[in-house]
C-alpha cells in the first residue's frame, strides 16, 4: 500500500470528474475530484467503493472525455483537467 | 451567418424562418426541421421529458457538427436550436433551418445536421412515466442513419 501511495505522489493529479445521462445516477455518491493519472485508472480507482457504476463505464459505447475532447482511456491527465463520462446520447 | 443556441425557453418557425429567409437575396432555398416530444415512449405514454446536456461542450460539438455542413454543402445560413430542461408532450425540442441558393443543398445538410446532431452532440433524455423517471436509450437507427453521411466519398 505505501508503494502505491508513493507512485500516486509522483504521476497523479487532481482531476475534476462529471458522469452524464444513466452515468449520473450510479455516481451520486462519487467525490468530485479524483487523483489519477489516466481515465482507466478513474475507472479502476472508482472499483472499490462503486463496483456498480465501473461496471457501466465499462460498456463498450461509453466515451471519455478530457477538457471536452473525446479521448482514448489511456490519454495522459494534466492537474485541473476535467474528465466526463458519455453513455450514448439521445438528443434530437 | 451561422446561429447555434441552446436554451431552455421554446422558439417561434416562423421567426426562425423569416430570419433565413431575409438574410440575403441570394437565399432561393429554406429547409426547416421541427422535432417536437412524443407523448409516448417504448409504448406507454409520458408525463414529461427532461434533457440534460454538457454545457460547453455541446456549443463545441454543435459548431463541428455546423462546420462540417458547411464544408459539404453550398449553404447560406444554418440555425441550430437545442432546448434543454424539462419539456412536456407536443413541445418543440430542437429545430434545423438551413438557407441556399438550391434545395437539395438546403434538403441534404438539414438532414445531415439532425443525423449527426442525434448521434454526436451530448444531450441526453430522461423521460418521467407513472412518476418514475428513466434515460432514454439510444437507438441503432440513429447510428445507422449517420453512417450513410460516411460513404458518400466526401
């Protein structure tokens, strides 16, 4: 556990985090912010303590974006950036 | 000569229309689209429909999805409106206005625009039946009608 803490320290940042549609529902409880270093590693992060909404994030048609760009799950997160989750949208 | 707007207030046809319809005499061409909510949805009707959208990046989606209609066809004006919040039956929820010198310019990109609008801008709804409220899900013939912008060599 200490390792991890200090591999955080060293390539983490604070990131700000929206969940969108059916998403935010299964993130009520989600904090605001988050340290980590990729969206995968949200997403792996958020497993512990809300297996239910990594499940649906883990849905094929679910994108992620950075700063309002959809990026890859694996895109590099600077500190302060805004990361959100997409389900598949219905407007129109 | 572009207008994106996304707002909770309705909007008026025929002031959208007139507005198009005025803004040069080189406009020989104005398509209109109106979506209105259902009253029902999978079958059983509904109270109300509510959209959530990402603000800011909706406004840039919408833009790209207004610049690429704009690279594929000789088009004068388009106008995009989004409402969001609460909206009930028989209520308008988006509107397309695109104005050219020809109409299958103006027919083709109105429809191209609420193609990729459906399935690329981030707007997501909720409707409330019986007092339960639940997402809508999103449909393959959305996606579907999209793709065909894709296999037309441009």
């Amino acid at each position: 556990m200490a390792n991890r803490v200090v591999g955080y320290q060293r390539t983490t940042a604070l990131i700000k985090l929206l969940f969108f549609g059916r998403l935010g529902d299964f993130a009520k409880q989600v904090p605001a912010t988050i340290q980590a270093s990729t969206p995968a590693e949200i997403r792996e992060r958020l497993n512990a303590d809300y297996p239910d909404l990594v499940k649906e994030l883990c849905q094929p048609q679910v994108l992620v974006s950075v700063n309002q760009m959809i990026v890859s799950w694996e895109q590099p997160l600077a500190a302060g950036s805004e990361v959100a989750f997409l389900p598949p949208v219905t407007g129109g | 000569m572009n207008s994106i707007r996304i707002q909770t207030h309705d909007f008026n046809l025929a002031e959208e229309y007139q507005l198009l319809r005025e803004l040069s005499p080189a406009v020989g061409a104005v398509v209109t689209f109106t979506g209105l909510v259902r009253d029902f949805e999978l079958d059983s009707s509904i109270d109300s429909l509510t959209l959530q959208h990402y603000p800011g990046m909706t406004e840039k989606l919408l833009q790209e999805i207004v610049d690429q209609a704009n690279q594929r066809w000789d088009l004068i004006a388009i106008t995009l409106i989004h409402r969001v919040g609460e909206l009930l039956p028989r209520d308008q929820i988006v509107f397309v206005g695109v104005a050219s010198q020809h109409r299958v310019a103006a027919f083709e990109a109105a429809q191209f625009l609420m193609d990729y609008l459906k399935t690329k801008a981030t707007f997501w709804k909720q409707v409330s039946q019986d007092g339960k409220q639940h997402w809508v899900e999103s449909k393959d013939s959305d996606s579907t009608a999209a793709a065909r912008w894709n296999t037309r060599g441009d």
